[in-house]
C-alpha cells in the first residue's frame, strides 16, 4: 500500500476566498488539492471550470491538484484541464461514450487518469481498463453534493477493488470520496483506501490541522 494522501475537497471551502483557504489546508498538512466539477447536467449542481485550476496555479499552489469531473461529455474537457495544470483528472464511465479512449486522452495530455465508480456501479468497468488507471476513485455518496452521510456498503466495495489493484502489482491509488471524517477513516483505510478526499468535515471545523491530523492518526492506527 502507498503512502496515505488526504485530499481535501474545496468543494466546501469559502470560495470568496479560494487562494488562502487553499494556502491555509495546505499548511495544514493536506497533501492534495480535491476539485471537484459538476455541469449541472451529470449532477444537478454547478460548480467551477479549468479557469479557477488555473487561478490557483497562477496564485502559487504547487501540490498537486486532483480534478474530479462530474460532466458530461468529458473528453473536451480534458485538454482545458491540462493546460490549467491539473495533476490527475478522473472520471465517470457513464459519462464517456468511450471510456479507454478517454483514459488515453488524459495520458497523452500528459496527466494521470482516474476512473470513478458511483455506489450503484460494479465493479466490473474496471476490466480491460484496471491497467491503464493511475487512480480508482471510490464514491461513498452519490455525487453532486459536499455534506452527505457515507454508505457504509462503500466498505466492502473498497475491499474488492483493493484485491483488484493488488493483482496487479501496479501502484494504482484507491481513492474513496464522500462522507469521509475521523471518525469513520480508520475503517475506510483498514477496507483498503489509500487516498481520502473531504470537504466539510475539514472545512467545517476551524481548525484545519487538527481535524486533517486527527485522520492521520486513525489512518496510521
Ligand atoms: C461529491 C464530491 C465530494 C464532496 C465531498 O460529489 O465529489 O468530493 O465534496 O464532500 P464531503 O466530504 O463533505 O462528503
Ligand atoms: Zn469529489
């Protein structure tokens, strides 16, 4: 297993003030930056494009930054993405007509590619396509929503995509994205996850290194 990533979801961040609060989770420890992009046509909500991943670029963010796409279509997307300075984009297969193709779209746009399965999806979309993934992105709520309770079911489906990436030997991160808080994250490691997204149980709190430190310990436990 690689080295745990916590990847707070600025979905619930104080966009009025984007840059510090992003400067602010970052110092206190977080390691990734989770965006999170919704059309208001795959999700019912709307949310924000590659101009804001490229106005935190420009503000100075260095670490890397995790797009999550809740669109559709997905592909015209990507190449916008990359030049913005995206690190790793992810996406649903639903959403793509041809999903390998969008995999290796987002390579040769000289990103990392993640695949993202909704809590009804099985697991069978990552056949023919596991190998080729950088990340396997685990929603544990539906997605269109920051603050919603994580589906306790999302922990036996970690377990099968963790026996999944470890036959194939490839260093392929489980992401897990929804409802994820300190005292639920011991588990959702112990099933498998390497890689924690959360949005409002870090910036909910006003103390955001105690809350991303407190996830660090149960992780670790
Ligand atoms: C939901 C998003 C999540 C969301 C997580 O569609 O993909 O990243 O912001 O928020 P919390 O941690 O509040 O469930
Ligand atoms: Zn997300």
């Amino acid at each position: 297993m690689q080295a745990p990533v916590i990847a707070p979801s600025i979905l619930s961040a104080d966009f009025a003030r984007l840059g510090e609060e992003v400067d602010r989770v970052l110092a206190a420890g977080a390691d990734w930056v989770h965006f999170d992009v919704m059309d208001n046509h795959y999700v019912p909500n709307l949310t924000i494009g590659p101009l804001v991943c490229e106005a935190l670029r420009r503000h100075g963010v260095t670490a890397p930054i995790d797009v999550h796409l809740m669109v559709e279509p997905v592909d015209r997307l990507v190449p916008d993405f990359a030049k913005a300075g995206a690190t790793l984009i992810s996406f649903h297969p639903e959403a793509s007509r041809h999903v390998h193709r969008t995999i290796q779209l987002i390579r040769g746009e000289g990103c990392q590619a993640g695949l993202v399965l909704n809590p009804a999806t099985p697991l069978d979309v990552l056949d023919h396509v596991l190998e080729d993934l950088d990340l396997v992105l685990l929603m544990s709520v539906n997605p269109g929503f920051g603050g919603q309770a994580f589906i306790p079911s999302a922990l036996d489906k970690l377990r099968g995509v963790r026996e999944r990436i470890d036959a194939t030997g490839r260093p392929i991160r489980l992401e897990i994205d929804g409802g994820v808080k300190p005292d639920n994250v011991g588990a959702i490691a112990a099933a498998g996850a390497d890689t924690f997204v959360a949005g409002s149980a870090i910036f909910g709190q006003p103390d955001y290194a105690q809350v991303i430190s407190a996830m660090r310990a149960a992780i670790d436990a």
